[in-house]
C-alpha cells in the first residue's frame, strides 16, 4: 500500500501533528501538547506505532510526547541539540500563560546520529536545518517533507524564540527550497502545500526582506 500522511491539529499553539503510514507500521511526527484530543483520533487507525519523531523541542511540538511514548511504549527521537528545549518544555510553556504541565519527555535516541529512520519498506531521512532552534530537523519522506517551523505557507519560521539564529534560519530555508521543489510541504503550523515554482519566490521575497 502507499504512503499515508494525516495530520491533526490540536492545543493553544494550533500544532500539527503528522502521522505516517505505511503498510500498516506508522510513526508519529510532533504530537503537540494535547495528548488527550490526538489520542481519540490517533486510535482509531489500526497501525503498529514505531516511533515518535520530533522536528524540534519546542514546548508546543513536545507537550503529548511522554505520554504517547509510555501508552504505546514507543521510543522518541529528537536532536540532541534541543535536548535543552525539551527538557525545559514546561517552563517555556508556562511563561506563554497556559496553565497545567505536561510529563518531561524521555529522550530514547538523538537524531543526529542517523542518516533515516525506516518505516516499512520506506526510508524517511533526517536533514538538519538549525535557526528556529538549534535541533532542528526536515524529514524527507518519498514526494514529501515535513518541515516543523522551518517556513510556512506564506511566513517564515521565527529566529527569536528559544535556540533561535536569523543567519542559520536563512541558510536552511535555502537548502530546502534549493532541493526540494515540488516536494508536497507539511508545516507545523498551519496547511500543507506544494513547494512550486510560484511558491518558491515567494518564500525568497520574504527571506530577501529579512535580509535587508
Ligand atoms: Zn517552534
Ligand atoms: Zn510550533
């Protein structure tokens, strides 16, 4: 069967969270901070979960980590260079003004010690692109790639937030809209689109400004 990609969005923030099928093993990509919300939707497909996988440490991204990983006893992988974000999740959340805390996520494996993660008979592959934080990941998946806050459908992801660096932010939004044209775009926030040629200068234009 060929690949499936849902996404859910749930909490404050309007996280996305992605999850990925295929032939009935699946991975789940940031789960947001609702576990409850995305649970009632995640079990309703009959798949064998393998992993949870995070674009970056945000609070926002990691809030359902602790508890999928302990309901699903699957391990979780992030780069190491957010592990700071991670554990500091619920500090980073209270200073927004949402109320409650979340379980700290246990950190099973980094990312930056892989080239891919397999999902069946597929690879999904790492690439690190710093400057929203400083761990921060696409994942590349046949046609698709799944960015977290790298840029969005019209915007660009932030440099002023925790791990945050404007030069880095810039080089990584080239290096993915130099290698991934008409690659099918999985924000973590906000719609999927497809990165055509229109959209491309688009994201340029407003990188330019930003440069200026
Ligand atoms: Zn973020
Ligand atoms: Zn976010």
């Amino acid at each position: 069967m060929s690949l499936q990609i849902f996404y859910i969005c749930t909490g404050a923030w309007k996280e996305n969270a992605y999850i990925i099928i295929k032939n009935k093993e699946s991975i789940l990509i940031d789960p947001g901070d609702n576990f409850s919300e995305l649970d009632t939707y995640f079990k309703t497909f009959n798949t064998n979960y393998k992993a949870i996988i995070n674009t970056h440490g945000h609070f926002d991204h990691v809030g359902a980590v602790e508890e999928f990983r302990r309901k699903y006893s699957i391990p979780f992988y992030i780069h190491s260079k957010d592990k700071r974000l991670v554990h500091q999740a619920n500090l980073f959340r209270k200073l927004t003004g949402v109320s409650g805390t979340n379980p700290t996520p246990t950190i099973d494996f980094f990312l930056d010690n892989l080239i891919s993660i397999e999902l069946s008979d597929t690879n999904i592959k790492i690439h690190h692109v710093p400057g929203h934080s400083e761990g921060s990941v696409v994942f590349e998946v046949e046609n698709n790639l799944i960015i977290g806050d790298l840029f969005f459908n019209d915007s660009i992801g932030r440099n002023d937030l925790p791990g945050g660096n404007l030069k880095k932010l810039m080089e990584s939004i080239s290096y993915v809209l130099d290698n991934f044209k008409n690659f099918m775009i999985y924000p973590g926030h906000g719609t999927p689109f497809l990165l055509n040629e229109a959209k491309i200068d688009r994201l340029k234009n407003i990188c330019n400004e930003y440069n200026n």
